[in-house]
C-alpha cells in the first residue's frame, strides 16, 4: 500500500509552467503533470483553450526543463487543454532516426487522428480522449487531469505486472464517469484510444461510440 501511494505522489507530480499569449502577451501559471513532460522525446505540445489564460487559443512547446521554447497561433478553438508529444523543433532526418512512436507522432496520420479526437469529444456526455501506449505513455490526452491519471496508472500497473492484453477495456470511476479503451494497432504502431463519458451514457453505447471512433481512425490509414 505504502508503495503504491509513492507511484501515485510521484504520478501526481505537477510543475508550475508560465505561459503567456503570443498575440495578447497576458501571463498566467498552469500546473503541468511533470511525468508527462519527462516521457516525451521530443517538446510537449500543450493546446491552451479560450479563456485559460485570455481570450485566445494557442499552443505552447514545453522542453523538459519546463520552459516554454515557443508558440503558435490555432485557426480553430480549443474547448479544453490538450497535452501531447509534439513534433515541433524535429527535422526530417532525426525523424527517420527516431523510433516507431516518434515516427507515429511526427506524422500527418497523428494529425488527423488527433483532429478527429477533437471533432468526437463534446462538453455534455464525452468528457475527454486520449492515446497512450501500451505501459501508459501520454502521446495525446485531453481528458480531465484525475481521470488521466488514474487511467495512466491503470496501463502502467498492467504493464509492470505482465497482465494479458485485452482488446477492450471498460472501468467506471468513483464519480461514475466511465473510461473506455480499445487497443489499435496502426502505422505499425500499438496504442491506446482511450474515451471518458459522463455519468449519462450507458455502458452500451459508450462501447458502440468507442468501436465507430476506431473505425474512423482505421479508415484515416
């Protein structure tokens, strides 16, 4: 029990990252998940929505010193912060040197793939999404910050402990949000596509939703 409190503290972890707007120049400090900031190989990529800091939404490229390295201006609005390993900074040729994920994630597919997590998440009944790797690597998460950790934890405990992999997975927290998983392979690269839903959606249509998202992602390839 003792160490599985220790794993949770040090999941838990959070930074202070300052961010300030490129267009308006408005400064505010965001607390930032470090052990998300220290998996990725390359800069994290955190989506600042409307409102978070000020009236516009931009990216900000984190390194894993937890300064800010750069920003970008988004065409689109963000209905909550996102958090994902970018590709920015990373030319072609340390592209085809990096592994499979980094291959994956520098790619147009994870592009696509991400932009329509955007399009299927809504405010009132799916909460958030997320890809992970098979131990519990964020490579893109946009759910709430208690459910990504305990969704983390869950991949990592399975992960350590060489449990059986199975094609879906489907828990419900104790605020009764219920997280569903499906394992995809694609680009030949193994994740995990991840969904939360409100209390409202029954266990049943979460997995139908689920299965119609992986065959719109499958369909990308």
């Amino acid at each position: 029990m003792i160490a599985d409190n220790k794993a949770n503290m040090e999941l838990e972890k959070l930074q202070d990252v300052q961010i300030i707007c490129p267009k308006g120049k408005k400064r505010k400090i965001l607390k930032v998940p470090e052990k998300i900031i220290n998996q990725s190989k390359q800069l994290t990529t955190i989506s600042i929505p409307s409102g978070l800091v000020c009236e516009h939404s931009f990216q900000a490229f984190v390194d894993k010193n937890f300064q800010v390295r750069g920003y970008q201006m988004v065409d689109f609005e963000l209905s909550k912060m996102e958090i994902y390993e970018g590709k920015s900074d990373i030319s072609e040729e340390e592209v085809e040197e990096a592994d499979d994920i980094s291959k994956f994630t520098s790619s147009s597919l994870f592009d696509e793939i991400i932009n329509l997590l955007r399009g299927f998440v809504d405010d009132k009944d799916i909460l958030g999404s997320a890809i992970l790797t098979v131990n519990g690597k964020v490579l893109y998460s946009s759910l709430p910050q208690n459910t990504l950790f305990s969704t983390m934890k869950e991949f990592e405990v399975r992960n350590e402990k060489k449990l059986v992999a199975v094609r879906r997975m489907f828990l419900e927290l104790e605020n009764r949000m219920t997280v569903c998983s499906n394992y995809m392979d694609l680009d030949e690269v193994n994740f995990i596509l991840v969904l939360v839903y409100s209390p409202k959606i029954k266990l049943g249509m979460g997995n139908l939703l689920l299965r119609q998202l992986a065959k719109k992602i499958e369909s990308l390839n």
